[in-house]
C-alpha cells in the first residue's frame, strides 16, 4: 500500500479493535445507527443519490455507504482500516448489497488518478485524521464539476467538550473513552474557510442534536455540537 502521511494509525487501531461491533445497532456504534438516516436523507435532499457515483471516506462499516446504495446510488466505500473493511465486505454479503469497498485513504486513491466522483461524503472522520484541512483539499479534488462534498464533525468550544466528549464518552457511555481527542475538533469557521480555499463554495451548514434516551436526531439551527456542511464545486 502507498504511504500515506495522513493518517493516524493509532486512531485506525481504535477503530479496527471495534470493528466487529459495528453492525450492532444497541451498541457502541448506537448513536451512528440512530443518526444514519438523516445523514442519508441530508445527503439525498441536496445532491440527489439515485444513478449518481458516490465515494463515502471513512466509510467503516458501511453503515452509510450501504444505505446510500439502497437509495440508488453506485457507492465506493473506503477506510484506512482494513478489519473494518472486512467487516463492511461481510455484511454486504448478508444484506445483498453492492458496495465497492477499498481499504485506503483519500489521498491514496487521489493517486490512482481516478475518474473523479459526483457526491463525495465525509462523515465523522476530519476529526480523526492528522491534517482535517489536507483532507478537505483532497475531497475537492475527488470531486468532479458542479459535485457535491458532505462534511459532518463536532465543533470546538467548551459545550461541544462537555457533551460530545465528558458526557458522551465518560458519564453516559455513548461511545467509547477516548474516542475524540478535544484538539482535533473543528470550528465551522475552519472548515468554511478551508472549503472555500480549494475552490468549493459552502452552500449549508446545519446543526444535528441526538437525543441518546430516545435515540432521535434532528437537524437544527445550533452549531454549537454536532453539525453537517454541504459543498459545491462549481462547474
């Protein structure tokens, strides 16, 4: 495999080591499954997912790449993590699904010089990736045209602390301890200025909340937490 100075190894164990949870939907990767569908949703509203090619990084388990596939779209999924990979390529055989799963990271698959897709999604990773605004270019150029990019991450300000990471993780074991780093989140500002400096025009930025008693999630108007970004290159 190509080397690939963007990836943080340590956080691809983490989730390698979880990787035979991921298809449980009362487990540690319950708040994923919970919001599934809204992203999916997000991602269908704006873009439309039905005949269009679409590259889903950081795609884990497939939890999304699956549904999005579902909803007609032709979907590769790729992750640095090749347990997790496996675990994708193992579900798409039980639930029928047609899913390109690749074990590599953006910037290797950038290299292959590959046709350029029409939505990329990028969910949930920035935060885990050693350069989230290296990653924000390489989306840009995966891109082709008059595409789409999704992002979603959490923001960086002390409520974002107190609930995604000592709350989630440590007084209601949401997700496992450990699984954010606070350093690493970013502010929406950052992510607009970081789009916008690779050409991509920021055309919504939407707050999600997750209520982990009821399991719902909708979208809001706060960004103070959780949020998601949708990305236009211009034709």
């Amino acid at each position: 495999m190509l080397p690939d100075t963007n990836i943080d190894h340590s956080e691809v164990s983490k989730f390698n080591d979880l990787a035979h949870r991921w298809w449980d939907s009362n487990g540690d990767f319950k708040p994923l499954h919970d919001i599934n569908p809204i992203r999916a949703d997000f991602v269908e509203r704006h873009a439309g997912l039905n005949g269009k090619r679409v590259l889903d990084i950081g795609c884990g388990g497939g939890v999304l790449s699956e549904e999005m596939h579902r909803r007609g779209a032709k979907v590769t999924g790729i992750d640095a993590g090749e347990t997790v990979i496996q675990v994708a390529e193992l579900h798409q055989a039980e639930s029928g699904t047609a899913v390109e799963y690749r074990a590599l990271s953006a910037e290797q698959l950038r290299s292959e010089g590959t046709e350029p897709f029409d939505v990329i999604t990028c969910l949930e990773l920035l935060e885990h990736v050693p350069d989230a605004q290296a990653l924000v270019h390489t989306c840009a150029e995966l891109v082709r045209p008059g595409g789409d990019v999704f992002f979603s991450t959490i923001n960086r300000n002390a409520k974002s602390w107190l609930m995604a990471i000592l709350g989630a993780e440590y007084v209601l074991g949401l997700l496992p301890k450990g699984t954010h780093d606070y350093r690493k989140l970013i502010r929406p500002s950052e992510l607009a200025a970081w789009s916008r400096a690779t050409g991509l025009e920021v055309r919504l930025i939407e707050g999600m909340s997750y209520n982990p008693f009821s399991g719902q999630a909708a979208f809001g108007k706060s960004l103070d937490i959780n949020y998601i970004a949708w990305l236009k290159r211009p034709a």
